[in-house]
C-alpha cells in the first residue's frame, strides 16, 4: 500500500517536470530582472519576424555565470547566441569557440554606423570581429555630494592629489571615509586607474613583451592606493568589498567617493536622491592626464551553433540601433553607434561626466589587456589575493606588481606561441 | 530551609537559564533574518543595527509573490525535496536493513564505498557529473536533480535507517517468517511500519538536505523553469545590485515549509535514533 | 544448491544493490574520472590541454604556497568547528535529556538552525558580522574584545571566525541530535546503580557517560569532520576565501582552482590530496573506537 503510494507520489512528480525544445538558445550572463524583461521584449520583436523560431532565454546570475558557463560549454552543451564580457572573449575566441562575425559586419548596413571603438574591440582577439559589442564601460568618479557638503569641499577633485586631500577631509567626519575601495573581486580596474594615472602611461608591455607593471612607476601608482588604505582614507573592511559593497558603501555615505561604470547608476538612483551624487571625470595625474579603464560587452555567435544566421539575425535584433537603445537603457552603457551619442537618454545631466571624459584629450581611456589567455583568472583570481595581500601589508607593493607582470608576460608569450 | 530551597531551585534555575541563552543563540540569526526581510528599503542602512526598524513593511514579501519567480522555484524545490526524500529513503531503508540483519560477503566493501562517498569535495565531480547527465537529456531538468540528490543522500540515510532497524528486535520478523510469510513480506507488513518514526525521521532528513543543496542546482540546471529555490536566492544578486530585503523574504518564506517540516520530524529522530544509536 | 537457498544468498545484495548502482553511476565513477585528471593537464575549453603529466600537479602542490595555507586553515577550521559544535552539541543534549515542562518546544527551536540552508546561513552571519548592518561589532567592542566597531571578515587574523561562528551555530543541532538520542538510550539502572555507591553528578559522568557514549561520540565525530573540512558554502558566501587567503580551506581553493583557472588538472590533484588525508583521519578513528570497544 505504501509502496504503491509511494512510486504513484513520484511519477506525478516527475511527469510535472518540464521537457525541453528549443531552436536557438540565447544566454544573458549579467543578469538583472530588468534587462531580462527588456531582453525578452527584444526577442518577442525577433520571434514575430521569424514564425515557427522560437529562442529559449537563459539568464544566469552574474556571481556563478563565469564557472557555469564554462561547465555547460565543455560539457558540450552550446547555446547559440551568448552575452559576452570583455573579460571572457579571449579565453572562448582563444580556444575557436566563437564565430567569426566579419562575413556577417561585411554584409550588415549598420556596420557603418558603428564608431570606430566599437569595432576595435570587436576585433581585439586575433584581429578578427569574435563579438559585435553593445556598449562601453567608461570609469568616471562618482561623489556623494551630501558628504562632500558636510566635509566643506564645493567641487569634486580634478586631480589624483586634490582627491587624496579631499578623502583626507572626508575622513574626519565620524564613521565617514572618503574613497571607497574595491579591495574584492573586480578591483583590478582602480588598481590600473590609480596605477597607469601616477605611472603616467596605460602600456602593459614594453616592445620586447615583458610587462610594465613592475616599472618604478606603477609601483609608485599601486604603492599610492595602498598607503590611501593604510592611512584610513579608505572604510577598513573595503579590502573585501566587491562591487556591491563599493556601492552600498557609496550610497549608505559610509564613503564619499567610488569609481565606477555607468551601470552602477541603476542601482543609485533607485536609492539616492538626483541631487545628491554626481559623476565627474576622473582626477588627472602628474603629467596632468588621466586613464579611467574602459570595458566592454557584446554579443557573440558559437561556432557549433548548428543555426549561424538565424543567430546572426537575432544579434541583429538585439543590436540594429533601435534595439542597442531599449538594451542601453537598462545596461545604461555608452553607444557604440556614432548617432546614438545625441540621443535623449545620453542627454541628461549625470551622462555628462562621461561625455566630458571622451570630449577631453587629456583623458585616455584604458583597455585592459583582456585579450590575453587566463585574463578571466588574473583579474578574478591572482589579483585579488596579492592586492589584498598587500593592502593588508602582508606583501610590499613591489612584490604584487612582481607577481602581476610575471603572469603578463607569461601570458603575451603564450599568446605569440598560439599565434604562430 | 533556605539550603533545600538552594538545592532544588539553584540547579532548576541554572538549567532554565543555560537553555534560554541556547534557544536565544539558535534563534537570534533568525530573527535578523526575520527583521531585514520587514525593514523597508530606506531604512534598511541608515536603521542597519537597530533591533527592530522604526517602521516595517510587507513589501518585500509581496514583491517576491507577486514579481518574482519565486512560486516557481518553491514549486520545484517542492518537487525535487520531496522526491528525493521518498526515493532515499526507500533505497536506504532496504541497504539499512541489509547492514542490520545480515552478514553477507562483501559486506565490508559495501559499508567502504557508502563511507568513501562521503569524504571528497564534490565540487570535483561537478564536471564528470555534467558530462554524464548531458547526452541523457538529464541536465537543465527536475529529475536530474532529483537522481543525484538521491545518490548523494542514500549513504547517510543508510546507516540512519539502520539504527533504527538495530532498534527492532529480530524475534518479530523471524516470528512472522515462522508463520510462512518470506521476509520480504515480514519486512512490509510487521517492520516497516514499526520504524514509521525512522521512516520520517530520514525523509526529513534527506528533504531538508535536498532543500538547501545550491552546488549541483546551480551548476546543473541553467533555465529558470528548472531552477530551485537556493539557486533562485542567488538570482537576487545581480551585477548591478543586491534586493537584500526581498531576498531575506524569499529566505524567510522558503524557511516555513522545511522549518514546519523539521519541528514535526526531530522528535522522531530522536526517538528513533535512540534504542539504536549506541550499537550504531 | 536449491534455488531456495540461492534466492536466501542473494537477499542482501538485492537489498543494498539500488543504492549501490546509484551511488557508484552518479558518485564513484565521476570520482574516478575527476581524480584521473589529477595526473592530466587539463585545462577547461582549452582544446590543446589533456596531455598525461604523472605526478607533476603533485610537485607543483609542494611550492605551493595557496595550496599549504589552505591545507593549515582547512585543519584549524576542521577542529575549531567540530570541538565547538561537539562541545556546545553535548551541552545542550545533557540539558535536553532531563524532563521539564515545555522541552518538545525547546527543543523544536534549538534544532531549527540545521533546517536553515547554508548558503542562506552564510548571508545571514555575514549581515550580522557587518558593523553598518548588523548588531555583532557592536557588542564586541561593548565586551571589550574590539577595540572599533569592525567587520572581522576582513580582518586576516580573525576572519576564519566569522564562517567557523556561522557552522557552529548551524551544525550544534546534528550533535545534539544524535547525542540526545544516545543518551536516552542509556539505560537508567546503570545511573542509579552508580549513584548507590556514592558517585556524584560529575563522576557519574565521567564514569558512566562518557564511555557509554563514547562508540556514538567517534562516529558522529568521525562523520561531521569529514563533512566539515569538505563543506566550503559557507565560507564562499562570507569571505570567499579571503582577505589575501585568510580563509581559504582546501576545498574552496579546489572551486577557485577549477572554475576560476579552469585548471581541472590541478585542482582534481588538490582533491585527492584532501580525500587521502580524509580516508588516513577516519581510518585511524575507526581503529580507535575498534580498540575502545573492545576494552568496553
């Protein structure tokens, strides 16, 4: 009786379960319900112009999409279309996972729209188009005007030193620090911003391929930020702080200042008021220029994709101009389309920093050498431990940078190997 | 007078007291749990170390509902938790019986590999598991799930299962065998349902283990219409920010079912447990 | 033979073959092909990986530094976790054991933690840990054992605390458990027998007690440990293994090594480094509660 029971319990159970069949397979890597609805809204457009198509969407949360993704694609299991960050496309290019987009740009007639950065990233693995890129991740300094009011400073810092002082001032304020550190998972970009602004250059390499990051001057860059923690002028606890707590820590006023991308404006202006924060360039160094880090994400094709051109066809309707806009609203990154820059929602008053910053020659924006093999492990990985390691003081600056440009170096050369 | 009184009361108050500061310990967190979920999201900083927020809202609760897929993934983990529960149950109770009522060849070698099984990380076995599952349609898939929580969960449940057999004595099915019922029979109609507390006791056991598992569900099971409710708590952390408050009441809400489930069973893991713990 | 006693020779094997086939298709046979990588180089989506190395991840292992810090801090936070849980776990169960009103209801609540999942309990201790957002600085520093208001997590020297607080917390239950049931398992005779010939409550204890409970303390013991030094959720969601490593346990450094470097190669070397030493710890407690009993 109990048996019976017992296996009837389970076949309703499992014939609950769902089947599946799909004919393309689009994956969205960070995440956000947003974007998801939004991306939903843009593959309904896609599925009217294509009856009998239908595009099974898989978001994964962006915390475990890097080790997931990977697991699904050496299991063999490939989607067609996948969300691409920067960070990620030489170790998917790298290996011929991805298709090449060139027959498709070459066909395409918005190919001509795009500017001219946008294809350079494209082409940033191999010199071959691997992903058609939505936007652009520009760092520019976000200050809490609130705290900057209590503390007496009317202007955010033009400058690497008027920054240090303005910290200085901030950090008087009881339970207030001035820079919100990024001592966690993704802090390579401050330690490249601060280091390459005092070193006064953004090369990784020198001519014969062996890196820059142990040069005097990036040493002094790393050694600044450090003593900036060291010295209290950062919260005590920011050497564990991933992106979520950078921001929470931003809009709580626990500190005042905090680099960051377009896309944390999504999570601000939901919790700050308009008045209360802006975005200004980001302060210049010695040689009176500056290098925020730029990034980028796009769309990429697998090359085991058994539907090549349908899939190209629904990068298209993810990325035509019309569709770039609905995706930029709710990413909030900057256009790849030379037009879109007059568009009303690049108008507002809070774009203008980032403006500002590709208006002004003295700013340089800084690619990171994403298209070197393992990148996705330094920056998530090796940086993390030696930066917390020596923000801490259990290492000096000279040995992190040591460790970093001896892994550089390894991987440019593992990179000119796989090239020949 | 006053020493009897300081004979019985003093160790009656001491008790009294050592368990409130357990029970206090054990429902603190809890209760944080409980007081993010309720705080609204402006006061969730500026009120952040405050026992109780100035003001408490249930939107976070009708968010989850209403907005989110949460009902969906209550609705798998449902269906996984309590299948695997049952089908782990039913295998461990028979090896369970097996490992109390017979000496058998290779019996050590059976007891060896349930042991083995459960001294490696299984982070490694992630990937093998992958490749295994994928050509048989079992990745992205409720059953899948349900299959390798089952194997994850049998061994333990085993050796629970056979505590609780140890606990009954052989006399009974040997009587009923007597009366010319094989034992297969005896074991259905005079054991099983003498060990019904042990029964529930390794159910809940294994539901509320199959409950909480986030590794495999995530690594697994990619489309949000297979997703449990671990994997979904995750979903409320996006690049771009944390919903802690709705991901507290999503903790909260999905609490109820295994804690009510927990409060109805740990009696009997107890009274279970006991006559064959020792000998275990 | 007839084909009576042949069926009664069989019994036991078709009673434990369902688990057996599921737990050597689903466990022992992706265990096995995890832990071959260990003597391939074998990196994840890299076409050109695979080739056979012998034993080099296992060279490599020894000028590993990540690799000796986790091995140190999964050993600390093995023991600190196990002593604690078994020690508050025992505490609780000698409460629990004698009667007085209201003790199902006690007891339902003191359980609750283990209901709790671990990466829900991790995000909850991390909440109360953060001194913006959480109540537990603040009485440090009231109790004197801080000096500020901070956030241990990112203290390197303190930081293993925090997860080691969140698994104490969440494993007293499972002691307790099955200790209470060990102890009511033990026949009440015998205490009063011991409390005829003048033995006090702490001797009773001792004499009585302890090496009646002693079988169920080295398997419960044995098993949690095992399960401790493998279980990294916690950890990852509170510390994710830092700062600079501070809390980095073998088998979160294993996770690090196979989905961040995608090294399978190594990591799956890493893990059976972790499973002999695992396999060398429950052997020797096997022995050691073979030879106890044998005394008893």
């Amino acid at each position: 009786m109990m048996l019976k029971w017992l296996l009837l319990t389970l076949v309703l159970a499992l014939s609950a379960l769902p089947a599946r069949a799909d004919e393309l397979r689009l994956v969205e890597v960070l995440s956000s319900p947003e974007r998801t609805e939004t991306l939903k809204h843009l593959v309904a457009g896609f599925e009217a112009r294509h009856p009998g198509t239908h595009v099974e969407i898989t978001s994964l949360a962006w915390g475990s999409a890097f080790e997931k993704l990977a697991t699904m694609v050496a299991a063999g299991d490939i989607p067609d279309v996948v969300e691409m960050p920067d960070r990620w496309l030489s170790l998917y290019a790298g290996n011929g996972q991805l298709e090449s987009l060139e027959p498709y740009l070459a066909r395409w007639p918005e190919t001509r729209g795009l500017n001219e950065r946008a294809l350079t990233v494209a082409r940033s693995v191999a010199d071959t188009a691997y992903m058609l890129p939505y936007g652009f991740y520009l760092r520019a300094l976000y200050y809490n005007k609130a705290v900057f009011r209590q503390a007496g400073i009317a202007e955010p810092p033009k400058t690497l030193e008027e920054l240090r002082a303005d910290a200085a001032r901030i950090a008087q304020l009881p339970g207030k620090s001035g820079y919100c550190l990024r001592g966690g998972p993704g802090g390579l970009n401050g330690w490249v911003m601060f280091g390459a602004s005092i070193a006064g250059g953004n090369a990784f390499f020198h001519e014969d391929g062996t890196s820059t990051l142990n040069d005097p001057g990036w040493v002094a860059g790393t050694s600044w930020l450090i003593d900036l923690y060291q010295k209290g002028l950062a919260p005590k606890d920011s050497v564990n702080w991933g992106f979520n707590e950078v921001v929470a820590g931003f809009y709580t006023g626990t500190c005042a200042m905090v680099d960051q991308d377009p896309d944390a404006l999504i999570a601000l202006k939901a919790r700050m008021r308009a008045e209360d924060f802006g975005v200004a360039p980001w302060p210049k160094g010695p040689n009176g220029k500056a290098y925020p880090t730029l990034g980028f994400a796009g769309w990429s094709i697998f090359k085991r994709s058994a539907h090549k051109d349908l899939a190209w066809d629904l990068v298209v309707a993810l990325n035509d101009p019309a569709g770039n806009l609905a995706w930029n609203q709710q990413t909030g990154a900057l256009p790849i389309y030379t037009a879109a820059a007059h568009d009303p929602l690049y108008a507002g008053a809070i774009y203008q920093g980032w403006f500002a910053e590709l208006a002004d020659p003295d700013v340089v924006p800084t690619l990171m050498p994403t298209y070197l093999p393992g990148f996705a492990y330094f920056a998530d990985s090796l940086v993390v431990r030696s930066s917390q390691q020596a923000l801490l003081g259990q290492i000096s600056p000279a040995t992190m940078n040591k460790q970093w440009a001896a892994y550089l170096t390894k991987a440019r050369r593992k990179q000119a190997e796989g090239v020949k | 007078m006053s020493k009897t009184l300081s004979r019985t009361l003093l160790p009656r108050l001491l008790h009294a007291l050592a368990l409130a500061a357990f029970v206090a310990f054990a429902l603190f967190p809890l209760f944080w749990l409980l007081k993010v979920s309720l705080t609204p999201d402006d006061l969730m900083y500026g009120e952040g170390v405050r026992l109780w927020p100035s003001r408490v809202t249930l939107d976070h609760y009708g968010a989850v509902l209403r907005h989110s897929q949460f009902p969906l993934f209550f609705r798998n983990s449902l269906i996984v938790s309590t299948a695997t529960g049952l089908l782990a149950t039913a295998a461990a109770s028979a090896a369970g019986y097996a490992f109390s009522r017979f000496r058998f060849p290779g019996k050590a070698w059976v007891v060896g590999v349930m042991l083995i099984s459960q001294m490696f990380p299984l982070v490694i076995i992630v990937a093998p598991i992958f490749r295994l599952l994928a050509p048989l349609g079992l990745t992205n898939s409720l059953t899948g799930l349900v299959v390798v929580y089952t194997a994850f969960n049998t061994p333990f449940a085993a050796f629970l299962m056979q505590s609780f057999f140890e606990a009954i004595p052989k006399d009974l099915e040997e009587a009923a065998m007597m009366d010319g019922a094989t034992r297969f029979q005896a074991l259905r109609r005079v054991i099983l349902p003498l060990t019904l507390p042990g029964l529930a006791a390794t159910g809940g056991f294994v539901f509320t283990a199959a409950w909480s598992e986030l590794l495999f569900s995530l690594m697994l099971n990619s489309s949000a219409a297979v997703s449990t409710f671990p994997a979904g708590l995750l979903g409320f952390v996006s690049k771009f920010s944390v919903d802690f408050g709705q991901m507290m009441a999503a903790g909260v809400l999905a609490l109820l079912p295994v804690g009510a489930f927990f409060l109805l069973i740990q009696r009997y893991l107890v009274q279970g447990l006991t006559a064959g713990a020792v000998k275990g | 033979m007839t084909r009576r006693a042949l069926a009664l020779k069989l019994e036991p094997y078709f009673y434990t073959a369902p688990s057996l086939l599921l737990i050597a298709a689903i466990m022992l046979v992706p265990l096995v092909t995890g832990l071959s990588y260990a003597f391939h180089d074998l990196i994840l989506l890299d076409p050109l990986s695979g080739d056979f190395v012998g034993l080099d991840h296992f060279r490599e292992m020894l000028d590993d530094d990540g690799f000796w810090t986790a091995l140190r801090n999964t050993v600390v936070w093995t023991a600190v976790s196990v002593a604690l849980q078994f020690t508050f776990g025992l505490i609780l169960a000698l409460l629990l054991n004698r009667p007085f009103p209201g003790r199902g209801l006690v007891q339902a609540l003191v359980f609750l933690p283990w209901a709790v999942p671990g990466f829900l309990s991790g995000l909850t201790w991390a909440w109360l840990f953060n001194p913006v957002i959480g109540p537990l600085p603040h009485w440090l520093q009231g109790l004197g054992l801080l000096a500020t208001p901070e956030n241990i997590l990112s203290d390197p020297h303190l930081a293993l605390w925090g997860p080691i607080a969140a698994n104490v917390w969440w494993g007293i239950p499972f002691f307790a458990i099955t200790l209470l049931a060990a102890l009511q398992s033990i026949p009440k005779d015998i205490y009063e027998a011991a409390a005829m010939d003048g033995a006090g409550p702490l001797l009773r204890f001792r004499r009585v007690t302890l090496p009646l409970l002693a079988p169920t303390i080295a398997i419960t013991v044995m098993l949690r440990t095992v399960w401790v030094a493998n279980f990294a959720e916690l950890i990852v969601v509170m510390t994710k293994g830092g700062p600079a490593d501070a809390t980095q346990i073998l088998s979160s450094y294993i996770f690090t090594l196979a989905f961040q470097r995608l090294d399978f190669g190594y990591a799956s070397a890493v893990a059976a480094v972790l499973l002999l030493l695992l396999l060398a710890y429950a052997a020797a407690v096997m022995v050691l509660r073979h030879a106890m009993t044998e005394r008893a």
